[in-house]
C-alpha cells in the first residue's frame, strides 16, 4: 500500500531510486541495465530536471520507494517506473 508521494530530494533519495530502477530492469530488460553512474548523471546533473516540479516518488508506509516518475520539459519526456512486486496486470 502506498502511503506517500513527494518529490525527488536529490542526493539523499538516490540509492533507493537507483534500487527500484535496477529491479525493474532487471525484470524488464536484463540485458540492458542502467549503470548507478548513469542514473546520477541524469537524476542530479541534468540541468533540464527540476526535481521539485519534474518527479515524484511513491513509497509505502516502511519508507520504501515503490514507484518512481519523472518528466522532462520541455521534450515530454516521461519515464515511470513501478516495482515488480506492485505491479498489477489485467485479467487475461
């Protein structure tokens, strides 16, 4: 159950965001995973983010992050991603 949702607090939230990005990789594309280096580059550095207006994190009531979005403008850019094990998928 999600209990918050706030924005992204730089330096201090990395590890955990870098942790559920790797797991949803991981599950959707082994091959191809992020290096931690990659995600602070384009978490902290990038100069066309605004952490406060441009993300959000979802954590649940242990203080986990469970989900994680982010939008670039002004490319409309949106990336979302939501941990394996929260993941709801229609019936089939």
């Amino acid at each position: 159950m999600i209990t918050t949702v706030r924005p992204f607090a730089g330096e201090a939230d990395l590890l955990d965001v870098t942790e559920l990005l790797l797991a949803c990789q991981a599950l959707d594309h082994p091959k191809n995973l992020p290096t931690a280096a990659d995600l602070r580059s384009e978490l902290l550095a990038s100069p066309s983010l605004d952490p406060e207006r441009n993300t959000r994190l979802w954590q649940d009531a242990a203080g986990r992050v469970r989900a994680f979005a982010m939008g670039w403008l002004p490319y409309l850019y949106l990336v979302f991603f939501v941990h394996p094990s929260d993941r709801v998928y229609g019936k089939d």
